[in-house]
C-alpha cells in the first residue's frame, strides 16, 4: 500500500503535475486526519466503557456495605 502512495508521488511530480499532486497531497492529509479522529473516537468509547465497568463494581460495593451495616444495625438494635 505504501509503495502505490510513493508510486503515484513519484509518477505526479516527475510529470510535473504539481496542481495534481497538491490535490493527491490535501487528500492524502484528509485519510490520515479521518483515520486518527476514528482511533480517537473508539479510543475514547473504549474508556467510558471501562469507567462504567468500575463505576458498576464500586456502585455494587457500596450497595454490599450498605446492607452490611443495615443489618449490623438491625442487630444492635435487639
């Protein structure tokens, strides 16, 4: 894939293209800007994922606690 892309760089700057080079070029900086806004996207779907794992296991720790001390509660109260 990499030897097409400097294929097709050599290929439009020996024929002295530039304006189609240029347009190969922006296009080219669009892909790679598209590809890292999607790595950051499922990068950052990916954390809220594991945020909400955790939050879930405290959340049922606290609720766990909660119970405990209810019912330690209810015991000192007989």
């Amino acid at each position: 894939m990499i030897k097409l892309f400097r294929n097709i760089h050599k290929n439009l700057l020996n024929e002295g293209k530039t304006s189609k080079y240029l347009k190969y070029a922006i296009g080219e900086i669009i892909l790679v800007v598209i590809g890292i806004l999607i790595a950051l996207s499922i990068n950052n779907w990916n954390e809220l994922q594991k945020n909400s794992i955790e939050e879930k296991a405290i959340l049922e720790s606290l609720d766990e606690n909660f119970i405990l001390a209810k019912i330690q509660s209810e015991l000192k109260n007989k």
